[in-house]
C-alpha cells in the first residue's frame, strides 16, 4: 500500500520530477560551496566592474574610510600621547569594523542574491562571530563567519542555496568576484553532481567501476576505498541506498545515493540516482567548466558527461605558488612602483638594464644580467649598492 500524498504535495513533486527530468541529458549540479577570504580584500569590491550588470560597482560599494588623520602630540605628556594612540586605534579599528560590514553585506546581496542577518554573537567554524546567510523570503540557507583565522570571513552556502545563487548569477561571474576581485586561489569546499533518471549510473554501477579502478583520480596517487552504507526494512526493501568512495576527510569524496529514496517519492515510474562529488581546497578555476571538472575527476565521471575533462586540482604546492607570485607582486607595486618608473624613464625603458641595477648578482641564476658600466659606475661610487 503507498502512501497517498495531499494533492498540494504530489504537485510540488510532480513538478520537481519535471524539473530535474528537463535536463536529464546535460545538467551539471553545483550542490554545494564555501569559501574564505580576508576581510580586508573587500576593499577591492568597489573597483571590481560591472561584469553581468548594468550597474557601477564605484557607487554601489561604501567608500573606503580615510584613517590618515592628523595627529598632533604638541605639549601632550608621554601617558597622554599613549592613551591618545590607544584612542585613535580604537576610533579607526571601528570605522573600518562597520566599512567591513557594510561592504559585505552588499557583496552578498549584489553579487550572491542573499541577505544577512544580525550577527548570532556565536563562533562558527572557529570563527569569533556568525550570521545566518538568508534568501529574500527569510529562508535560512548557510552561514557566514567573521573574525577569525587572521581577520578573514567565511561563506557556507548549502545545496539549496546554490540553486537560488544559480538563479541570480553564473559560475563565470562568480570566479571573476572571487578570483579576480578578492584574490581566492581555492575553494574550502564545492560539491559536484550529475543526476540519472534512466538507472544506468546507480549505486551497483559504482561498486561495479569502483572494482575497475574507475574511481582513480586521473592525475594519480593511491586509489580510494569503497563503502557500501544502505540500510533495510524488516521486509527487504532500502531504507537508505547509499554508496561512498574515498573517506569524508579526502581531497576526494564521491557519494551515490537512490535521491527518489531520499526524498520520499514514492513514484513507481521514476528512477533518479544522483552521483555527487566533494571536493575540498579545489581550484577556483573549476567554476570555469563545471562539466569539465566533473569529467576530469576520474574514468567514473568521464563516463558521465559528453565532454573532454579538464584536471583541476586540489594541490597546494600549485596554489601556494600562484599565491606567493600574486603577494609579491601586490607588495613590488604598492611599495616601488613609482620609484621603478622613474628608473624606467631614466634608462629610456630598458628592461634588461633596469633588471640588471635592481636584482643581485647573486640572486640571478646562470648568466647575470649585463648592466652597462655608466650605470654601474653611479651605482658604486655614488649610491654603494652593487
């Protein structure tokens, strides 16, 4: 005997079987996605564009307060110089607490489509405080944490608030926020899923390609373990029907599961069978081709989708490099870039020799960069660096 649904909820059903059949043949899921970043870098929302809108980020974003203010010591006793400073690093620490927060709230509302809330006063994650991530109905779908791990601010967004997060924007959008504007390497986490309604990638075929090393990541390293985690009722049938390969903890952790079975659909004629992939500190560059991702993964998922894959990868040496090169070069600008331009028009744009009067000998590898002797002269006898 099936149980008998309220016409309302066999309508939300039906309509939701309509939906993820529309796009049975080509529908990559992003099912879940978080992410961390420094406060600070919201500074740079303002100059981001106007990539997938119309409007001015210039006016849209707070303006970044001036804390160069003037500070005069003139007759103040030592005590009352300190407590001065105590007092104008207080003032300024607040100012820019609420340019922060007023910044990130219209991050999340222009770029994301959410709201936040007030602050839970609670730790998140290790995070000093939290707010809940909410839609515009009020509807609770991840939560942000602020303040921790060196003043940085987390985003969890859950499965269903990517779905209302791919209604207001694009995967291509968003890597240009998050990679371009606040400098985000990798992702915390990002789940990836296909759905099949037609009963071929089910959680026996992963068992089956699991025993084919089909699970193998396709960049190499030591193959995964398999777990099968269904449950039965007294009279045979799945309660849950589940299969995991790789552990909760690894780069890499797929699960299969009957989601008509998990979502209560008691529809004799459906089969849906979703394979869903966890990816952690992956590249942000798979936001890119989420179908490319997901097929790159393994020969499992290469199966899946009708397209070549592309290797994205969790491996920190890479990011670390990216990281390390873009740091350096933001410090180079910000602190010399004037001083190397005024180098450049004295040598009349001669990289070679501009090199060559800035970087050691002993630094460079191989030959060293040839500096003609005039240059090398001034350097000696007037400025004692070489």
């Amino acid at each position: 005997m099936h149980y008998k649904y309220s016409d309302t909820a066999q309508n939300l059903i039906d309509n939701r079987i309509k939906r993820f059949k529309k796009h049975e043949s080509n529908q990559t899921i992003i099912d879940h996605l978080s992410f961390s970043f420094p406060l600070a870098d919201l500074r740079h929302c303002k100059r981001a564009g106007s990539i997938g809108s119309t409007v001015d980020t210039q006016t849209l974003f707070p303006v970044v307060p001036n804390i160069k203010e003037e500070f005069n010591t003139e007759g103040l006793t030592p005590e009352q110089v300190l407590k001065s400073l105590e007092t104008q690093k207080q003032r300024i620490n607040e100012r820019m607490s609420d340019f922060y927060i007023n910044t990130l709230r219209v991050f999340t509302r222009y770029v994301l489509g959410f709201e936040l809330s007030v602050p839970r006063d609670k730790g998140f994650h290790g995070y000093h405080n939290s707010m809940n991530l909410v839609t515009s109905e009020g509807t609770q779908i991840g939560f942000v944490g602020i303040g921790g791990q060196r003043d940085t601010v987390y985003f969890q967004i859950s499965g269903e608030g990517c779905k209302h997060l791919w209604s207001h924007t694009t995967p291509f959008i968003l890597h240009h926020w998050l990679s371009k504007v606040l400098s985000i390497s990798s992702l915390s986490r990002i789940d990836i899923a296909r759905d099949c309604f037609d009963n071929v990638f089910n959680c026996k075929a992963a068992e089956l390609n699991f025993f084919q090393k089909a699970f193998a990541r396709k960049k190499g390293g030591p193959n995964p373990t398999m777990s099968p985690r269904h449950s039965f009722t007294i009279d045979g049938k799945f309660d849950v029907e589940m299969t995991t390969v790789g552990k909760r903890t690894s780069p890499v952790y797929w699960r299969i599961y009957d989601k008509k079975l998990e979502q209560g659909i008691d529809d004799e004629s459906l089969v849906w069978y979703r394979n869903e992939v966890e990816l952690k500190k992956w590249s942000v560059d798979c936001l890119l081709d989420p179908d490319s991702t997901f097929a790159g993964i393994c020969d499992f998922s290469q199966q899946m989708i009708n397209t070549d894959g592309v290797q994205t990868s969790s491996s920190a040496k890479v990011s670390k490099a990216g990281t390390d090169l873009a740091s350096r070069v933001k410090w180079v600008r910000r602190m010399c870039g004037k001083a190397l331009a005024d180098i450049l028009e004295i040598t009349e744009g001669d990289m070679q020799t501009v090199l060559g009067l800035l970087v050691p000998d002993k630094y460079v590898t191989g030959k060293s960069l040839d500096v003609p002797n005039i240059y090398k002269h001034i350097l000696t006898e007037k400025l004692r660096v070489v």
